[in-house]
C-alpha cells in the first residue's frame, strides 16, 4: 500500500530532542501581555480623558 502512515521506532535519545508545544516561553508571554496592557491604557487615555485625582 503506498502513500499509507509509516511508522517508525524511535529510541528514547532521539525522543529527548524533540521539542513542541509552546513556542512562547512565560517572560513572552509576560512582555505581550504587558504591551497590550499599556496600549489599552494609552486608548484609553485619548478616548476618554480625566484630570488626575491628586
């Protein structure tokens, strides 16, 4: 049967360098996360400006 799955067994050192899942590590995350925190203040800010409270 051609073009079938293929199925090959792999040992557990060829196991070790496989890597998936996230891409974003959690300091990425934490620097995205950040950015749209700030943008939204600064939209914010324009659309509906305060004097501060002080």
């Amino acid at each position: 049967m051609e073009g079938g799955i293929k199925i090959k067994e792999i040992d557990q050192e060829d196991l070790d360098k496989i890597k998936g899942g996230a891409v974003v590590s959690i300091w990425t995350g934490i620097v995205i996360a950040a950015i749209v925190v700030f943008i939204s203040g600064v939209i914010e800010g324009i659309t509906n400006p305060e004097r501060c409270h002080g």
